[in-house]
C-alpha cells in the first residue's frame, strides 16, 4: 500500500535529498512540498534535478497543510519544527531532520541552541549500539512502531558510530576522545552566507566553531553515555571546511583502554558491524574516501591502532546529506513502519 508522503522544507539541501532518496522509494508517494520564500513556486526551481517530481508546487509549512499525510518529513532550520511538529494532528509517523527533538537533556539544548527545548523523540541511528540492563543492543529495535524521529546530527552520527563500537566494548577509554572532521559546505544549508561562497571556499580549508563550541558536541556525549560509556565522554571536536559540495571524512582517535591490543580493538569493530547493510569496516590497512560514498546511505570505516600513541584511529567517511541527513531518515521510516530496512537506499556511490 503506497505511503502518503509530505516533506516540509524541501526547497533546501536536506529537504531535495530527502525527495531524491523518496522518489525512488517503491512504497512512499511524495504528495506534498512545502516551502517558506518559496512557497507558490514550482518544486522544479529550487530542485531542478528531481525530474520526476517537477509537476509539484511548493506549498505554504502549515499544520493544515501537513496533516491528512501517513508521514511527514520535516527539513527545516534548528528551532522552525518544534513548535510546528506539536500541532500535528492525523499523522501517523514525523521525522524530523533538524536538531529540535535530538536532545533528552534541556540544559544542553541551552548551552548549545538556545530557545525552548522540545521532547526528544526516537534517535534514527539505527546501527547505533544501545547498553542498558539487559546488555547490548541497536537503536534500531527502539524504532520499530515510532510515531516520532529524530534523524540525527550528520556529524555527530558519524563520530557516534565511529567511537560507539569501541565504548560498548570496553577497549578504548571515553576520555580524551579527539575528532577532526573535513566537511562539504552543504551541510550549513542552502541559504546565502559569504563565508559559503564558491570564491571563498576554492582553494582553501577553514575550521569553524573551535574549541568545544560546535552544536554536534552534545549530541555525541548522548549517544556515547548510550553506547556504554562509564564516565562523561569528553571530546574535543573540530570542523574544518573543504571544497567539496557533499561529503564527511571524520578521524577519531581514543586512547586505548589498559591491556588492550591492536586484535581487540579490530575485534570490537568487526562484531558492531558485521552483517549490518549501510555500515561497513574496511579491510585492515584500507581506508575510505568521501568519493566513495556520494550518493549513497553508507558509513565507511578504516581503523587503525597507534602503538606509540596508545590511540585507537577511526577514519569514516559518509554522505552528510545522505546517509548523514535524509537516508539515516527513511531508513529509520523504514524501520518504524515495519518495511525492509534497506528500501529504497542505495548502497553505490557515484563516481567519478
């Protein structure tokens, strides 16, 4: 039975991803698009690739408007979809790709956004591993029958599963956790900024929100303290820019746990991820590029032990709009509406 599909937001970058991902999707029907500037206009001007959608017209982001739909998707700036997502009547299933319902703790919403903290719904990581009284376990098996998702944080989901493995299984140490991340200027939106332009971009890397102030930081203590960790995970975390439009190459070192070897270490990794669709751990010595993954709802890791440092090295990269954003979204859909969890998400990249 096809599943009626409302996306809010869609002329953004999050939002276009989202209808790319779901047009070829065989159970959703996008029926709905909605926009705030844009709104009265032709889907097809704002996203000229998506071919087979071009006969949609952008519409204002009501409650009215959104209602009525089996499942909403919501693409909007931080702060914009909590309020809205309260009003929601007859809909069966919302998720939301923006931070307002990411974070359990109001403190953190405060330090780290500011303005009113919504209620935090189910996380869509589905690969993430979850320690609780009974032991291991995914955050997928929380999914299952959600009404209400939150699609994670692209950076924060990759240095997430990156480190979470490793946490679960005791050989590294939650403290003092490094993560540098080269980033696509996609994932600040689509709206005109100068720092964002192609002339100031080519040609250069910038680091930006330095120093433990960068948004995504609570995000990943949360799912660390949900992966197992003993103490207060304390990362130092920091962005850096580069010229590609899409794409997230994040290296995270951790200092190893007491008496653990480099077989541990590639032991945890192999049993988190072994079997699972979209997140894959390369061969020893192999380590991935963003090239690799464009396009497609797939994490891939290399890892590796520095003897001489006591450091365990996770290079991942994803697509931050892909699986990073809109695929880490319908797979959680998926999941939530008992569909196979792979469906519609292609798993190839595009190259060159």
């Amino acid at each position: 039975m096809t599943i009626s599909v409302a996306v809010a937001g869609a002329s953004g970058y999050a939002g276009g991803e989202l209808l790319r991902l779901l047009a070829a999707h065989p159970e959703f029907e996008v029926r709905t698009v909605t926009g705030h500037s844009s709104a009265g206009r032709p889907l097809a001007e704002s996203q000229p690739h998506l071919r087979s959608l071009a006969h949609l017209t952008l519409r204002e982001t009501t409650p009215e408007v959104l209602d009525g739909h089996e499942a909403v998707f919501f693409a909007l700036p931080h702060g914009a979809s909590g309020a809205l997502s309260e009003q929601l009547g007859d809909v069966r299933l919302a998720v939301d790709c923006g931070a307002d319902h990411r974070l359990t703790d109001p403190a953190d919403w405060a330090a780290f956004y500011g303005g009113e903290h919504h209620e935090a719904w189910s996380y869509g990581v589905p690969e993430l591993i979850v320690a609780d009284e009974g032991g291991l376990s995914r955050q997928r098996e929380r999914l299952v029958g959600a009404t209400r998702i939150a699609a994670p944080g692209c950076n924060a989901s990759t240095v997430a599963l990156s480190l979470a493995p490793g946490i679960a299984a005791g050989v590294i140490e939650a403290r003092d956790l490094v993560s540098v991340l080269a980033v696509g200027p996609s994932g600040a939106g689509k709206a005109a900024k100068t720092h964002l332009l192609g002339a100031e971009l080519m040609g250069t890397a910038n680091p930006y929100a330095v120093g433990g102030t960068h948004r995504h930081i609570p995000e990943i203590q949360q799912a660390l303290r949900g992966a197992g960790a003993r103490e207060t995970p304390t990362i130092s975390f920091t962005p850096v820019l580069v010229p590609m439009s899409r794409g997230i190459l994040a290296t995270s070192t951790a200092r190893l746990a007491p008496g653990v070897g480099a077989a541990e270490v590639r032991a945890a990794w192999e049993d988190a991820y072994a079997g699972e669709p979209f997140v894959q751990l390369l061969p020893e010595g192999v380590f991935p590029r963003t090239a690799d993954t464009l396009g497609a709802n797939t994490c891939l890791m290399g890892l590796a032990v520095d003897e001489a440092a006591g450091r365990a090295v996770v290079v991942a990269a994803l697509d931050n709009l892909a699986k990073g954003t809109a695929g880490a979204a319908i797979q959680s859909a998926n999941i939530a509406l008992g569909l196979p969890e792979t469906t519609g998400l292609p798993v190839d990249g595009v190259a060159p």
